[in-house]
C-alpha cells in the first residue's frame, strides 16, 4: 500500500531530539539569495526612484540631510588646504566654488578653462573619498565673477565632459539658452545638477517659492537634478514661509530638494532642513561662502543632537567600506 506523501517541511532537524530547530518557513519555494550585483542593482535602482546620486552619496533617498561644505580660495593650494580640513569634518560632498579662483579680472576663456581644471584635479587628490559639485557662482548670484552667459555654459559644460566633478551647479537665473547647453552636457555625461535659484535681497512669497521648485522640476528628469532655493529672510515669517513651501513642495513633487534661509535668521534652516524637506546643508569649513552657513561640526551635531540621526553618514559608511 502507497503511503500518503509526508508534506514537505523545511529547516533544519534535529536529528537527536527528532524536533525541527529552525522556524519553518511557510513557503518551500528554493530560497534565492541575492547576489552583491543584485543588491547593487537594487541599490541603484532605488535611488533612481526616489533620490539623486553625487557620486556615491544618495540625495533624498530615506530622506538623510547630506553636509556639503563649500571650498573656496584665490588659489590652487587654499582649495587644496580647503579640502584636507574638510576630509577631517563630518562632510558628504564637497563644493568646489570655482569663482573665487577666477577673481572679478576679464580671463581669457582657455586660462580659466585650465585653473579650472587644475582646481579640480587638486581637490580631487586632497580629498579622494569625497565627490565634487562644481559651481561658478557669479557676482549676482553672491559670487565673485562675472562672466557671460555663453562663457558660464562652455566652461560648466567643459567640466561636465572632463569627468572632474561628480555634479555641477546650475544657476537658473541665467539665460535658458545658456542653461539648455549645460544640460545637454551634464545628460551626455551622466552626471546630475543642482538647479538653483538664489534671492539676496528677500524672501518671494511662498507661492512663488513653491512655483520655482516646481519649475526646477520641469527642467530635467527627477534622477538628475536637485531644487535648490536660497532666500534672505528679513524677518521670522520669511524663515517659516521658506520651511513651509519646503515642506509642501517635498510632499508634491517628490523630488531632491535643497531649501536654505540665509542670513542669521535663517539658521535654523539649515540645521532643521530635514523636518522640512531639505536635502542637503551647506557647512563651513574654511571662509563663509554664504551668509548665516556653520562649520560642520556643529551642524552635524545639531542634526544628530536634535533629530537623532542614528546612522553613520554616506562617506563614513564608504570610508569604512574601503578600510580608510
Ligand atoms: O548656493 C549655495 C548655497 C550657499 O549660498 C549657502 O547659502 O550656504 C553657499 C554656496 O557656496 C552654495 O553655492
């Protein structure tokens, strides 16, 4: 007589006791592990959905607020000194302000191609573990050059297509012309933006505010580009009116932001960016690049000391992986 087939049960028995030892699983489906491609993919893929990766560091994905310390100097060796401090501090990413460099002087387009260039190769090999974000922040834009459209486009489309800045800063203020150019660059490159928008003066209504985050988004698609608003706050409703159009645009367009009030007033945007939707922070290292921005430290502490971060930081975590 055939007896009635036993159901087949997995985990592991013990043989001894004649228990099974192990859970059992309520599926005995061939359990399929992921390899570290797979996991990998999925990495990547999850951050393509719901966040923008400058170089190994993920921006809006799980909504961790990344340090971004700005580097700037009149020379080669202050950006360098710059990064190496900033190698010691709690720092994501590191902003290469490319403006400072080039000075309010008229420089021929092949001399600033080349500081550029070597701005760029230097920080690199002070600080290799960090990713760079390129910026030229003209003299309206609170910078220090100035610079036409047509040669703002060519040079920022001329570091895209070097493969020397893992992200470049866009400023959208300028001619769109000038902006469609830097884009087609960065998409054959691959690399992402940050689109930003700057006010010095004031603080627009927060309708408005939340209208150029919009707008930002229509520009490129949502795994390469970052919303960047800075605003002057002139009293405390301006600071709550720019975190609350964070908040809301957070919520809506789903997208990487980065949202600052600058100024005194406008501290606590930086360190409460996270509640309301900011991405990323901006950090001192070595001279203020922007009005009311903190060394790292204590804005690292602060995110951690007020809003409990209990995860290490995206270069942390490489570091620890490549034993550093
Ligand atoms: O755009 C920004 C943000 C910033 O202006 C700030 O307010 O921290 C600092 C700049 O270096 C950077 O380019």
């Amino acid at each position: 007589m055939l007896r009635p087939a036993r159901p087949r049960r997995c985990g592991v028995r013990n043989r001894r006791r004649g228990s099974w030892t192990r859970k059992q699983r309520t599926s005995c489906k061939p359990r399929v592990r992921a390899t570290a491609v797979d996991r990998g993919e999925e990495r990547r893929t999850k951050a393509m959905t719901t966040g923008v990766m400058i170089g190994e560091v993920s921006l809006g994905e799980g909504h961790r607020t990344a340090i971004i310390a700005p580097v700037l100097g009149s020379s080669v060796s202050e950006l360098s000194d710059q990064a190496v401090q900033a190698r010691e501090a709690p720092v994501d990413i590191l902003e290469v302000r490319l403006d400072h460099l080039l000075g309010e002087a008229d420089v021929p387009f092949a001399q600033a191609e080349a500081a550029i260039m070597d701005a760029l190769r230097a920080v690199r090999a002070s600080a290799p573990s960090h990713p760079l974000l390129a910026t030229i922040r003209t003299a309206s834009e609170g910078g220090t050059w100035s610079v036409t459209d047509d040669v703002y486009a060519e040079l920022l489309s001329a570091i895209a297509k070097s493969g020397l800045a893992e992200a470049l800063d866009v400023e959208i203020a300028r001619h769109p012309a000038a902006i469609s150019s830097v884009l087609e660059a960065t998409e054959a490159s691959g690399i992402p933006v940050v689109l930003s928008r700057h006010y010095f003066e004031a603080t627009p209504p927060r309708e408005a505010m939340l209208a150029m985050l919009e707008y930002m988004t229509t520009l490129a698609p949502p795994q390469r580009a970052i919303a960047k608003l800075a605003v002057m706050p002139q009293c405390p409703e301006d600071v709550l009116a720019l975190l609350s159009a964070s908040l809301d645009a957070k919520k809506r367009l789903e997208r990487p932001l980065i949202t600052i009030a600058m100024g005194h007033l406008g501290r606590v945007s930086r360190l409460a960016g996270e509640v309301f939707g900011s991405d990323a922070s901006f950090a001192t290292v070595g001279p203020q690049s922007a009005p009311g921005s903190s060394a790292p430290a204590p804005s690292r502490s602060c995110l951690i000391g007020s809003f409990s971060f209990p995860w290490p930081t995206p270069v942390s975590r490489l570091k620890g992986r490549r034993g550093e």
